[in-house]
C-alpha cells in the first residue's frame, strides 16, 4: 500500500523554524517527484514546493522563497521542509504528495501554528 | 501572479449533473487535474491531465477543456459527493498552483 506519514508539526514562536518530515513506503520513492502542499485552517489548497527525483530541480511559490527549502533523502525514502522565519500566515496543516498523475497520494497532513 | 478561478459553491439534487469550471491564462498549455476533498480528510485526485480518471474513481467524475476553462462533471451525483472541489494547474514557470476551489451541495 502507497503510504505517506508527514510528521514535525508542532507550535512555534514568529520567527523561528521547523523542519518537517514525510516518510513515503509502498512505491519507489526516488522514481518520483514529491510536493508539499498546505491547508490553512478554513481555507483552500496552497501548492508550497516540489523537487524531482534526484534533488536537482526544487521549484517554490513565491511566498515562501528564501525562507523555506525542501529536500530528499532517498536512502531513507523521505521528503524534508526546512521551514525558517516562520510567520503567522504560514500557520496551516502542510501535507506531503507524490507527483505523479496529479498530486497522488497525500499524506493525513501535520500542523504547524506559527503563534507567540 | 497565476490564478485559477473556480466558483465558490454549487448545488445539485441527487440524481443530477454538477458543473465546475476553472478558468486560467495557462490553462490551453498546460494540463489540469481535479481535487476531491471531505472535511477532515486530504485531499484526492478525481481526474488528471484534463480529462483521465484515476481507478477507483466512479464513471460519474469527468473532465473536458475548451480554451482558458476546464471543467469537471458530476452526472448522477450521489450524497457522498459533497465537499470541497479544487482543480489543479501549473504555471509558465513550472510552479504549480490550486483554483480557489467549489464546495458542492447536494441538496
């Protein structure tokens, strides 16, 4: 079965950072793009960032450019999101996908609250 | 920046067709896909590169485009079809974006 588990979520002072992670299990993660995606809380779909197979390409919206980086290990079939200078916008629930046919599957997501 | 215009709500009696569309600039060129989201649960893809259903999706779901909108098509929707609808795109620089998405209500 294709699973992704985000994990990393948490509360966090403006400012600060987080790292979060996605364990991917059930395909061969380095054959595949993945995203991460973010939901804030009563709001709609906001693509953050992709990265291709291989590290190589990463591709950001432009709101989270300079603050944010994504990153893979595929030894250990996992998706990274080093999130720096958080801010309160950036309080949502974030989750992991693959890119492949769509974003397919996606994670059950973590929450990070950027609050003091 | 890219947008991807959706309308906010639509409501459809069981039984009946629901229309979403998504209009963008960028849309002739680039593929969309579609979102299905129930409250508490991530979201899934309902219909990829414009017009193509995942297995497992019910026959109901389609996709069609024509110039700047693309749409997604409920025939015969059923109860379990209500939630939020989110099409998918990406832009001329290879940055993905999402549509404002649609809360369907079967009424």
């Amino acid at each position: 079965e294709v699973q992704l588990v985000e994990s990393g979520g948490g509360l966090v002072q403006p400012g600060g950072s987080l790292r979060l992670s996605c364990a991917a299990s059930g395909f061969t993660f380095s054959n595949y793009w993945m995203s991460w995606v973010r939901q804030a809380p009563g709001k709609g779909l906001e693509w953050v960032a992709n990265i291709k197979q291989d590290g190589s390409e990463k591709y950001y919206v432009d709101s989270v450019k300079g603050r944010f980086t994504i990153s893979r290990d595929n030894a250990k079939n996992s998706l990274y999101l080093q999130m720096n200078s958080l801010r309160a916008e950036d309080t949502a629930v974030y989750y992991c996908a693959r890119d492949y046919e769509g974003l397919d599957p996606w994670g059950q997501g973590t929450l990070v609250t950027v609050s003091s | 920046s890219y947008e991807l215009t959706q309308p906010p709500s639509v409501s459809v009696s069981p039984g009946q067709t629901a229309r979403i569309t998504c209009s963008g600039d960028a849309l002739p060129k680039q593929y969309a896909y579609w979102y299905q989201q129930k409250p508490g649960q991530a979201p899934v893809v309902v219909i990829y590169k414009d017009s193509e259903r995942p297995s497992g999706i019910p026959e109901r779901f389609s996709g069609s485009s024509s110039g700047t909108t693309v749409t997604l098509t409920i025939s015969g929707v059923q109860a379990e079809d209500e939630a939020d609808y989110y099409c998918q795109s990406a832009d001329s620089s290879g940055t993905y974006v999402f549509g404002t998405g649609t809360k369907v209500t079967v009424l």
